[in-house]
C-alpha cells in the first residue's frame, strides 16, 4: 500500500522521476508517452513508476502533489508538471536547465 511518503522517497531517491501510466518501454497512454520521450530526450537518466502496478500509487501520488492528473515529472524534487508542461520546457530550454542542475548536485 503506497503513502505519500512512499512517493516522497522516490522523489527524493531519483534526480528525474515520472509517475506514469505504463513503463518507459511501454506507455499506456499518449500524453505519458509524450512526457517518457522529452525525458529521453534530455539524455540523462530517469525512473518511470507506472502508476497501474498497484492500485494504491495514484491516490497517494495525488496526495503528495496536489495535482490530480498523470503523467507527474519531478526533477531534482521539484513537480514541473505534466506532458504539455515539460513538452513547453523542453522547447523553451528550461527543462534541459532544470536537469543539467539536478545532476551538478551530489
């Protein structure tokens, strides 16, 4: 059974985390099929929890947040959003700023 604080250590515990529906190889859906990609396009690497292997991650993933919807990116524990939001980031440059700070950090 997933808390808050289960989704706080795997925030904490990654420097890119997306809460998703299905993996990274196998997106069950467009817009966390979109996200998984800007991901992959940053070069670095990155966790993907697919919110349908347990019933319990969503609620608590939502609880965590406060944003209701999914796919969820993290970077360097900050919620940047979801697909449309990091797609936007990707084409501004910040995302790219956001993860190349994530991973100077020790």
């Amino acid at each position: 059974m997933w808390t808050a604080d289960d989704v706080k250590t795997k925030v904490d515990a990654n420097k890119i985390i997306c809460f998703a529906k299905g993996t990274k190889d196998q997106p069950m859906c467009g817009f966390s099929a979109r996200a998984i990609d800007v991901l992959h396009q940053t070069g670095k690497p990155f966790e993907v929890i697919n919110i349908f292997d347990d019933p319990s991650i969503r609620p608590a993933l939502v609880e965590f947040s406060s944003w209701p919807t999914t796919p969820q990116v993290f970077v360097n524990g900050e919620l940047l959003g979801g697909s449309d939001i990091v797609l936007e980031l990707a084409q501004n440059g910040e995302l790219q700023k956001k993860v190349e700070t994530a991973f100077q950090t020790a």
